[in-house]
C-alpha cells in the first residue's frame, strides 16, 4: 500500500494552486488592459490617418495654386521681356538716329570752324 501523503505537502499545493490562481488573475487583468490600450491607439491612429489625408489634400491644393501662379507669373515674366525688348530696340534705335544728328553737327561745326580758320 501507499503511504498517505503528509500534511505539508496538502499545505504546499494548496499556497501554489493560490499563487497561480492571483497570478492568472492578474494575467486577465493585464490582458484586459492592453486590450483597451490597443484600441485607445487604433483610434488614435485613425484620426491621425484622417488628419493627413486632410494635410494631403491641402498640399495637393497648394501644389495646383502655386503652379498656377508660376505660369501665370512666367506668362507676365514673358510680357514684360518682349515689352522691355520693344522698348530697348526703339530707344536703340532713337538713340542711333540722335548719335548721327550730333555726328553731324559736330562735323559741320567742325568744317565751319576749319573754314574761319582759313580765312
């Protein structure tokens, strides 16, 4: 026959089976808790997905808007060297006729001025 199991044996598996009992409560609980967690982070993550989608689409926005403006600004720039460029040429071009007006005024105060000399 088998002997009886001796009464602090009983004792120590009655304080582990405890023991692992609050440790698997605590596990529960834990696990509860992390849960709640994670779900408290997907939500926030959601609403950050959200919020740069938004910030996306006003990039996208301001994208289109500056280049607008920068064709619209080249498009003037443009206007503006064409008008600078038929400005340029017409005072070149008055500049020429004034340049041989004086040459020859100067050639003709010259010639008179040589002529007196002579006489």
């Amino acid at each position: 026959m088998n002997p009886a199991p001796e009464h602090w044996w009983f004792v120590l598996t009655g304080v582990f089976f405890g023991l692992f009992i609050l440790l698997l409560i605590i596990l529960i609980v834990v696990a509860l808790q992390l849960v709640a967690t994670i779900k408290q982070v997907g939500t926030q993550l959601n609403n950050l997905g959200e919020r740069v989608d938004k910030i996306s689409t006003r990039v996208e926005e301001l994208l289109v808007n500056v280049k607008s403006t920068t064709h619209a600004l080249g498009t003037r720039a443009d206007n503006i060297g064409q008008s600078f460029e038929i400005v340029s040429s017409a005072f070149a071009n008055r500049a020429q006729t004034v340049a041989s007006v004086l040459t020859g005024i100067m050639l003709i105060k010259n010639f008179l001025g040589n002529r007196r000399n002579r006489r």
